[in-house]
C-alpha cells in the first residue's frame, strides 16, 4: 500500500472519530473571549440575554459546542468550527476562496447561526442553542489553526513538543500557549481587556471576511516558522505572546459587537 493512500485513509479515520480539528482555545480560551464579551455588551443586549440564559455567564456556555458535537443530534455541526483553505496570495483571492468552498464550514455556520437568532419566528429555547454556537464559533474563527489547510488537518497532523511533551501545532494553539500562562480565564481578561474605546472601534471594524483573513494570514505565519518534531518552550511562548495575546482579545470585541448587533 503506498503512502499516498496510507494518507488518505489517515485522514478519514481523523474525520470518523471527529477529532478532525481540537477544540479552539481549549476551554480557558473559549472562556476568555466569553468573559471579554461579556464586559462590552450594550444594556439592551444585557437585558436580552438574561431573558435567554437567566443569572448565568455566557462563559459556562462557551465550550457547549465542543462537548456536544460527537452527540447524534448534533454530529453535524462537526465543520462547522472551522474552515481549510489554501494560502492566497491577496485577500481579494482568499475572500474569493471563502465564497465559493461549498462544504459547510465556520464562515457559513456564523452567518446560518445568526440568522437563526435574530429571526422573530424562532422560540426562545432554540434561540438560546444557537447563541451559544455563536459564543463559541467567534472564538473558533480567531484560532489561527481553525483557518488552516485541510492536508494537514489544521496543523493536527504537524507533531512537535512543547517542553519535551509531544504535541501538535493545533493542540499547541488551542491550550498549551494559554495553559502555560497559568492565567485563570478571569485573570486572563482583565489583563487583556484594556484598549480605549478608539482602539476597540478599530478592531470591531470590518466584515466577517476581513476578520477570517486576518486569522488566517496568522495560521500562515505559524506554518512558516514550525518545525515538524521540533521541541518548543520559552522562546516560542515568548515569540508569539502578542500573536496569541490579540487573537483572544479581537474574537472577544467582535463576539461582543456581534451579540449587540443580534440581542
């Protein structure tokens, strides 16, 4: 049997066992951008979604789609947290490419999502289900490996160490960056959360095309500067601080510019 069909066979047993991308952020990532979120709600978007999830945070919900998505009911939502698309040249060519991939995918998921959500005919509790998607896919769409390519499973199938301890790039980027800081998911908003209301405009522009360009110029980056079985620590925790650092705290903003624009 040669490799190329070893590969391939890989592969499908990945996406067979849903494990064809990790969960983006990990868990104290998807709570972060909740809890930014949460601080930059509008009072009337305040008021909506307590009437939706009562007294909780929208940070208990926040990884709700991960935890269910190996579930019969919704096994579907699988590629919904991601999409694969080649490095482009422009941003013209990678909103081109976005556009036109016909499998369902983050991009399409967050518009459906929305949809859902701000339609008057859609009941409360369903309302609810799809507001926590939308939680977690704004977080999703800023992982930088959630905006990979699909021959390697969004850096899933590029192993390397991180302190001596095998790895992956999407594993690295979904917690093993964020875990290392030993931040608490509150701690590591509040030190996060602290650009002016200027500042917070200019990253709340632009469409949901320009944000999932920016993700994945950052996934090219990576893919540049990774070492396949390289062993990785301080120095590249160091590097790719203020990488990681923007990428929590622009999904968080924009999470929150878009459940003012939905509540």
């Amino acid at each position: 049997m040669n490799t190329r069909i070893l590969k391939k066979i890989f592969i499908a047993v990945f996406f067979i066992l849903g494990i064809a991308e990790a969960s983006a952020w990990g868990v104290t990532g998807h709570r972060v951008v909740a809890e930014i979120a949460e601080n930059h709600l509008t009072n009337r978007a305040k008021r909506k979604l307590k009437k939706l999830i009562g007294k909780q945070k929208l940070a208990y919900w926040a990884n709700w789609p991960d935890n269910v998505r190996n579930s019969p009911e919704w096994k579907n939502t699988s590629t919904w947290h991601y999409v694969n698309i080649p490095p482009q040249e422009s941003k013209e060519q990678f909103i081109e490419q976005l556009k036109n991939n016909n499998k369902p995918n983050i991009y399409t998921a967050i518009q459906n999502v929305k949809g859902v959500i701000v339609d008057k005919n859609t009941p409360d509790a369903d309302r609810e289900i799809y507001l926590r998607f939308l939680v977690h896919f704004l977080g999703d769409m800023m992982q930088p490996m959630h905006t990979g390519r699909e021959e390697d499973l969004g850096g899933n199938l590029i192993k390397i160490q991180f302190f001596k301890k095998d790895t992956n790039l999407h594993s690295l980027w979904d917690s093993g960056l964020i875990d290392n800081t030993k931040y608490s998911y509150t701690e590591f908003a509040r030190v996060l959360d602290v650009k002016s209301k200027e500042e917070i405009q200019k990253i709340q522009s632009g469409s949901l095309e320009d944000w999932l360009y920016e993700s994945h110029q950052a996934a090219n980056q990576l893919y540049a500067s990774v070492k396949p079985g390289e062993n990785y620590s301080y120095d590249y925790q160091e590097q790719y601080k203020d990488l990681l650092e923007r990428q929590l705290l622009h999904a968080g903003l924009r999470l929150a510019k878009i459940l003012n624009e939905v509540l």
